[in-house]
C-alpha cells in the first residue's frame, strides 16, 4: 500500500515540477511522471486482481477529517489500472498534440498542473473510502478538468461550455452530498463500510439512496436525460482532454454508482429496472444524436453516451440478475458492463487521438470539409478505422467480447417465471442490437467521410504528412490492445470477474467463471480461425494476376464529377433522419439562389439535441425570470450586504436554538 | 466426415445453382428459354479471369472490402446449421455472432462505396445501412423468442419450436419464415426491396455501392451475396424440415426446400415489380410487426398457462 502512496506523490512532484520547466518540458515531465505512477500503480493493482484481496490503510488526515481509509478492492484496482494506464497514453499523445499552442504566450503551466491533478484526482476517487474525503477529491477532480476544458478560454464557445460543465458537475455532486448526508444520518459514519451496514435490510432507503447517487454519478457518467454537458465540454477541451475524460473521467461516474451498489446490496427490482431503462434510453439517444453531428469531436461524445448505456445495460442486467437471484445473469451483466468500461476507455480515447490529428492537421472538425485523408494521413486514418469497427462492437475487436457478454446475460435470463422480466429483456436485445447498427451507420459516416473519397475543401487537400510519431505511438498502441483483447478475451475475462464477483458473491462466481471462461475461448478460437480464412483469401487474391487499370470513379456515363458531387455525411445520414423526424429538432440554414446569375446559395441543416430544446432551455429562462425577481434586493451597497449576512446569522442562531438541541 | 464434407459442398456450389435456378425462373414467366443454371459459376470463373478497373480515388479500403466482406459472409456461414441441423460451429448465442460478423463485412463494403467518392455510391451505402437498423432488431426479437421457446441458444433451437410449442409451433413457424424471408430480400438485394437487374442507378441499393467493383473483385462479390441469401434460405429450411429426417432424406429435403424458396424468389421478381424507396420502409416494417407477434404468442405460450 506504501507503493500506492509512492505513485501519488509522483504525480504530485510531476505537476509541480512540470509548472517549473520550460515549455518544450512541460508535457515529457508529464508523460514521465505519469508513466513511472502507472508502474507503480500497476503492481498492486495487478496484485488485488489476481488473488481478489483487498489492500488497505487508515491515515489519520487532520482533526476535522479524522481518519481515513484508502483501499484497493477488486472494483477499485480495475479502475486504477484503467485510470492509470489511459492517463499515460493521454499525457504521451499530448506531447505532440500541444507542440503548435507551446511558446504562443499560452498559459501551458497551469494546463500541465491540472492534468496531472486530474489524474491524482481520479486514482484517488476509485481508491477513498471515506465520504468526505471522496467528496472533496472529487472536487478537485471536477475542477481540474474545468480547467483543462477551458484552455482555450478566450474562445467564447470554449468558456461557455466550460461553465456549462461547471455547473453540471455542480448539481451532480449536489445529488452525491445528498445520498452520503443519508447514509450518514442513518451509520453515523463516513465510512464506505459502515454505509452498507446501515443500508442492510432498509429496503426503502437504499433506493432511495441509491437514486440519488445515480443521478449524482450519472450526471457524471452522461446518462440521458442528464448528458447534456459532453456533446458541449468535450469538443472544446484540447484532444487529449476530451480522449482522457471521455475515455476515463467519466467511467468514474460508474465507478461511484457501482459503489453505491455495493452499499446497497441486493437490489431491489425497482431500481434494477430503472438502471436497465435509462441506459437503454441512454444508448439510443447517444448513437441517434451521433448520427445527426457533423462536428467529428461532437459526434464522438454522443458516442460516450452510447457507450456509458452499453455500460449501464451491462450493469442493470447484473442488477437484474441480483434482484431476480439468478447469479449467472448477475455475472454476465456486471463482467459485460465492467469490460465496456475498459473497451470503451480505449476505443474512444483511440478515435478522439486520432480526430485530434486530424483537426491538428485540417483546422476544422467539420467532417463535411473533409475526406480523402487516408492519402496524406495513412497511419491516422487505418487507427481510425480500427477504432471505428471496434467502438460499432464487430468482431474481432474489443467491443464486440463486451456486448456478446451483455447479450449472454440478458438471453440467459430470458426464461424467468416473470412476464415483465422476460418482456424488458427481449426489448433491450432488440435495444443493444439497434445500437449496434446505427453505431455502424453512423461510423461508416464518420470514417468514409473523414478519410475516403475525395477531399472537399481546400484544408482537406492541403494536408501534408502524418502526425508526429509521439502521437502515432499512443493510438497505435490502443489499437493493439481493441484487436488483442478482441482477440483474446480470455486473459481479460479473469480481471472483470474479479470485480463483478463483489456483487454476485464469490461462491456463485466459480461454476459461472468456467462456462464464461470456455464460452471466450471458443470465441477466440473462431476469431483466430476467421482471421486465418481472411489471410488465406488474401493470398487466394494476390495469386490471382489480373492487370489493374486506373480509372476516375465511375459517373454513369458523366466524366466531369468534382469532389463537391460526392455524397455528403448530411445526405448519408439524411434517409435515416427523415425517417425518424419526431425524434429531432431541425433547424434548417437556406439561402435561395436567386437573380438570373446567382452568385451564393446554401443549405444548412442542423439537429438541435430535443432535451436540451424542450428541457433545459425552458428550464433555464423559467429559472432566469424567477431570479429575477431578486435583483432589487441586489443593491451594489456593502452597508446592505453586511446587514443581509447579520440577517442570516441570527436566523441561523434562532434556528439554532430552537431547532438545534 | 461425410456429412460435413457434403455440408462445405453445398455451401461453396449450391448458391451458385441456387441463383441459376432464380434466372431460369424468371426467364421462365418471361416466356423465354433461358441460360442454363449453371450459368452463375461460369460467370464467377470468367469474373475470376477479368482485369480490373479501378478508381484513382480509392484506397487501400476499396482493394480490402470485398476480400473481407466475402470472408464474413463465409464464416457467418458456419454458424448456420445446414443438412442434419447442426452448424460447423455449434456455439450458444450463436444468432448474435451470426449477425455481427456479418456486420463486418458490411462495415468495409459501406466505406468501401464511400471510397470511390462517386455521388452515387454513397446514396446505396445509406440506404443499405440504413435498411438494416430496422431488419436487425427484429432479427434479433424472433431469435430471442424462439430461443426463450426452447431454451436453447444456438440455431438449434429453430428445429425445436414444434416441440415446445405444440399447436403454436406452426403459427410461429409460419411467421418466422415470412420474417426470415422478407430478411433474404433485404440482405439479398432481390424485388422488392432492390432490383440486382436494373440500370437505374438511383433506384438501387445494394447494386449501386459495387458500380467501381469489377473483374475478381466483384466476382467474390457476387458469390458473396449467392451464399448470404443461401444461409438465409438454409435457416428458413431448418425451420420447416422435420427435426426427425436423417442421412439421405434430410439431404434431399433440404435441396429441396433450397430450389424451392428459389423458385418463389424467382416468381415474386417476375410477378411484382421493386417498391418506391418509401415503401420499402414499410415492407421492412412488416419484419417487424411479425417477430412482435412472434413474441407475443411465445409469451402467451409461456405464461399464458
């Protein structure tokens, strides 16, 4: 556990020791600290994960805090091996991906300094124990990124989805403080341990519990209807911040909310159900949305919300399967949902690496300027692909060992004595697999569009060469690990037992743990049988000697096609649009072309997310009338303030003693 | 042995046939004679021995697509129980590996139409990615349900549904095979849904995305598609074949069942002609009503006493 500490420190020494150095040294103190406490952390992560203890140690804070107790349990060593290792790719990429805003004046020290607090930050969340402590890095770990998504703050857009963020992260910690201040009325205790004393047998509170921390952590998370700060923080945050805090920050959102899961216990169906709903409803709407954007950053964090349902519908069916006592069930569900989180932290960190590169290259993230950029940015454009197939779940890679897992719980707790169990499980199959294929719709877009064809602007055109090696490396490395796990799901397969075990007990796992383990090698075996019929049909192919012939793409008779005649990602997406135009809000952009000769004509269309239309704008200029009515009372005199402060204190004082003692 | 040799021959030769029949049908109400049904694998060998034309805009994509497409249809294939009922491999939740290593290849041949960067190609990559959003789901809900029926996971339990579900069983045989044969149209690309024929290129799906294929590139193509609407028809005859045929008789059962799902396709292409693409949407909704009504009589089945 000492070890455990030793890493802290180091990313501490990193971010003070990144604010001292030059700029050009900034971001290799990062990327070396943060790879020396991934090493560290590693070990006794690793240790937890094989031998399924725990580690802990109680250190005594300040008289105020008390004691508190760090431990690595299972959950908590997967997360930090997650937190751990995709925070040094992060940092790794950031090397190159910062390089062009280095020596501009750019306030880089600060940037360092909060990324390597995030990632302290984070490592301690999955590790704290106690309430208040967790509270308050949690704190720190929502600021830090406040910080970083404001970096290039003197962008209008960029500061007000900052403050959005702000504010989001402001009232979910509100619905987190609630839940702890419940659980500590009821243990007398702020330690994660004494919650699930208090919480054993009390039916009523730990739902009641346990949907406040959901909608805390889940604001967190981005489940729908509380998602609507990514699709804004994270195309401003520079990449390697939005790669980080989509592939990981907001994982810790689930980290809290299964948690609180373990306080809980047994779960009632109540919230089993609701868990399942809302991440079904969450999957939909992320991929629907995503499919709708344009902006390539925008799109990929609908994707995180997609992405953070699959995890949720993992975890719900574990849910299920607990409340149902189906312990097989349990234990596909949660090692389905708790393997997402790792695929997920590395597709989606892989795609937003590379739509990084791409924007560093072009200056846009409008992928309706782009394509054709498989040509001048190869190794870019096959990661991209690569994480594309991985994040739609196809097989061989990554997503699909996840969601087979997911499928396999729901089909195994298909054949229930309950009518309502039987019915929500056969629509969440259906659920999952619409998912999957408008995730296919929709990265066939994102990648065809992106990098095939022919460029559509001159930004596109004029790209020349790849990224820089220190970028290639990270994303080359994380589409390795969405093929290798893929591959071999097997050696990962023990890692999300482990954790998922905590909530199904550990005597139920070992009958599940072979079958599941048979069911993943089969599956391995057959990948590596595909991957062998596809090499052989490839060396069937080249044997084949047919002259090739170079020709411009076939118009149908037309020869003159220019790059602006392809087909665009508005009119690729467009038959599913219309088909569903309940669904979205269109705002359409058009200017006729008129006169004889005319000169400029364009057509827009742009998809406003409904929840954020209907829902938080009335929300929001319903709460800005009602504010209003205080601004009499908001004087600018201090004379005025200081009475309204000793106003309150006496209230306080009365209420004190009236209702105090 | 036997049985599994003579299943990889029927997999490799008989969708060719399976086509030729198809043709020779349609040349049959046409009034005319027709080519022989042998006809396909001559033009898959003459295909094979073609140069190929190939657009300066595409990739690396382009050249991959159709290798890689060709390679998940066949090995979605060994996931279908053909004669006797049992699958090469026979692994539980097999339908959902089915579905998405099909999905596979549809992912590269979809990038691979948008490759070309032509203003056509494009249109039947949306369209196609777009039909299957909705087949899906619905594929999905009858396998599901025939699979909570039998309690079994893997194709088998097509062959089960009599058993456990009594009198039901031929209403919701009768249901499935519609849904598993409105899903062969889609994924075929056969009338009504597509038309493989025609030489309008905006009216087509799935044959517009492969207008820059050509030579042994779209040679693969070709035979890709005969075995996908083959494995196809191979789920509908494991549905409809008594589970208690064996050896010879499964074998000419199942050829038969094959031909004649042939000749039905062949009949609906000559006796109707393909829908306006807004229609197309509500002929794939039809998928959809059945595998709910599929759902709900294996509820009632069920629980329902």
């Amino acid at each position: 556990m000492e070890i455990y500490f030793l890493a802290l420190g180091m990313l501490l020494a990193g971010a003070l020791l990144s604010v001292i150095v030059k700029d050009s040294w900034k971001f290799k103190v990062c990327s070396i600290f943060t790879l020396i406490s991934s090493i560290v952390l590693f070990l006794p992560a690793a240790a937890v994960l094989l031998t399924g203890g725990t580690l802990a140690q109680t250190v005594y804070m300040s008289p105020i805090i008390g004691d508190v107790e760090f431990a690595i349990d299972p959950l908590s060593a997967f997360f930090v091996m997650v937190i751990s290792g995709m925070s040094f790719l992060g940092t790794l990429y950031a090397n190159g991906y910062m390089k062009p805003y280095l020596n501009k004046g750019m306030n880089v020290s600060s940037h360092c300094f909060f990324l390597m607090m995030l990632i302290a930050s984070m490592v301690l969340v999955v590790t704290v124990q106690n309430a208040f402590f967790f509270l308050v890095v949690w704190e720190i770990m929502s600021l830090s990124s406040f910080f970083l998504v404001i970096f290039e703050g003197e962008k209008k857009e960029v500061l007000s989805a900052g403050i959005k963020y702000l504010v989001y992260m402001h009232l979910s910690v509100l619905f987190i403080i609630a839940a702890f201040v419940l659980l500590n009325i009821y243990s007398n205790s702020l330690t994660f341990s004494d919650f699930a004393v208090a919480l054993h047998g009390e039916q009523t509170l730990a739902n009641i519990v346990f949907l406040l921390a959901f909608i805390g952590f889940g604001i967190k998370a981005g489940f729908v209807p509380f998602h609507n700060w990514l699709p804004d923080a994270h195309p401003a945050a520079p990449t390697h911040v939005s790669g980080i805090m989509s592939g990981v920050m907001i994982k810790t959102g689930i980290y809290g909310i299964l948690r609180v899961l373990l306080f809980v216990g047994t779960p009632s169906k109540l919230i089993a159900y609701t868990v399942l709903i809302v991440s079904a409803i969450s999957a939909l709407y992320g991929v629907l949305y995503a499919i709708t954007q344009h902006d390539i950053k925008r799109l990929l964090a609908y994707h995180s919300i997609e992405n953070i349902g699959i995890i949720g519908m993992g975890i719900g069916i574990g849910m299920l399967g607990l409340a149902y006592s189906n312990p097989a069930v349990a234990i596909l569900g949660f090692a389905g949902g708790i393997l997402h989180i790792l695929n997920h932290s590395i597709f989606k960190e892989l795609l937003f690496f590379a739509a990084g590169g791409v924007y560093l290259k072009t200056h846009t993230r409008n992928i309706e300027k782009l394509g054709g950029l498989i040509k001048n940015m190869p190794y870019t454009s096959l990661l991209f692909i690569i994480g594309s197939v991985a994040i739609c779940g196809l097989p061989p890679f990554n997503g699909f060992i996840s969601e087979f897992l997911i499928y396999a719980g729901m089909l195994k707790g298909i054949p229930s004595s309950e009518i309502n169990l039987f019915i929500t499980l056969v629509f969440a199959i259906a659920a999952l697999a619409l998912v999957g294929t408008m995730a296919i719709l929709c990265f066939t877009k994102a990648s065809g569009i992106t990098f095939l064809g022919n460029p559509r602007s001159e930004q596109a055109e004029n790209v020349k060469g790849d990224v820089a090696r220190v970028m290639i490396v990270p994303m080359g490395i994380l589409a390795f690990l969405t093929f290798f796990i893929g591959m071999y799901p097997q050696y990962f397969i023990g890692a999300v037992l482990v954790p998922a075990s905590m909530f199904a007990g550990s005597e139920a796992i070992l009958p599940i743990f072979n079958s599941v383990m048979a069911l993943v090698s089969t599956l391995s075996w057959y990948f590596f049988l595909f991957l062998v019929l596809v090499l052989v049909l490839f060396a069937l192919r080249a044997l084949i000697k047919s002259k090739v012939v170079l020709h411009n793409t076939w118009g149908c008779g037309y020869n003159r096609a220019n790059n602006h005649m392809q087909y665009t990602a508005t009119s690729y997406a467009d038959l599913f649009i219309s088909t569903l135009k309940p669904l979205f809000k269109r705002v359409t952009h058009i200017k006729k072309p008129k006169e004889l000769f005319p000169k400029e004509a364009y057509y827009e269309l742009e998809v406003e997310d409904i929840e954020e239309a209907y829902i938080v704008k009335p929300l929001i200029s319903w709460d800005e009338k009602f504010l209003a009515k205080f601004e009499r009372i908001q004087s600018g005199n201090i004379q005025q303030y200081i009475l309204f402060g000793l106003v309150f204190l006496i209230i306080a004082i009365i209420g004190l003693v009236y209702f105090g003692g | 042995m036997i049985s599994l040799t003579v299943n990889i021959l029927i997999l490799l030769f008989v969708p060719f046939l399976m086509i030729g029949v198809i043709k020779k049908t349609k040349a049959f109400w046409a009034g005319r004679k027709g080519v022989s049904i042998f006809q396909p694998i001559w033009d898959f060998i003459r295909l094979m021995k073609k140069d190929a034309v190939i657009s300066e805009t595409t990739s690396w994509v382009f050249k991959f697509a159709p290798i890689i497409g060709f390679a998940s249809i066949l090995f979605a294939s060994f996931f279908v129980p053909l004669v006797g009922g049992r699958a090469l491999f026979n692994i539980p939740f097999a339908f959902v590996l089915f579905s998405y290593i099909l999905g596979f290849g549809k992912f590269f041949s979809l990038i691979s139409a948008l490759d070309t960067g032509s203003s056509f190609e494009g249109m039947g990559a949306s369209r196609e990615a777009c039909f299957s959003t909705i087949v899906e789901p619905a594929f999905f809900i009858s396998m599901a349900s025939i699979a909570a029926l039998s309690q079994n996971y893997t194709f088998e339990s097509l062959r089960l549904i009599l058993k456990n579900a009594g009198a039901y069983g031929y209403v919701i045989i009768a249901l499935l095979a519609v849904t598993l044969f409105i899903m062969l149209l889609i994924e075929g690309c056969r009338v009504p849904v597509d038309d493989p024929t025609t030489h309008l290129e905006l009216t087509m799906i799935h044959e517009v995305m492969i207008l820059d294929n050509s030579g042994p590139d779209l040679g693969l193509i070709t035979w890709g598609a005969a075995i996908k609407m083959f494995i196809f028809e191979a789920l509908i005859a494991n549905l409809i074949i008594p589970a208690s045929l064996h050896g010879l008789a499964a074998l000419v059962a199942f050829l038969a069942v094959i031909f004649i799902l042939a000749l039905i396709i062949g009949t609906v292409e000559s006796s109707m002609a393909r829908f306006r693409m807004t229609h197309v949407f509500e002929f794939i909704f039809v998928m959809s009503i059945t595998a709910l009504i599929i759902l709900a009589l294996v509820t009632y089945r069920i629980y329902g006493g």
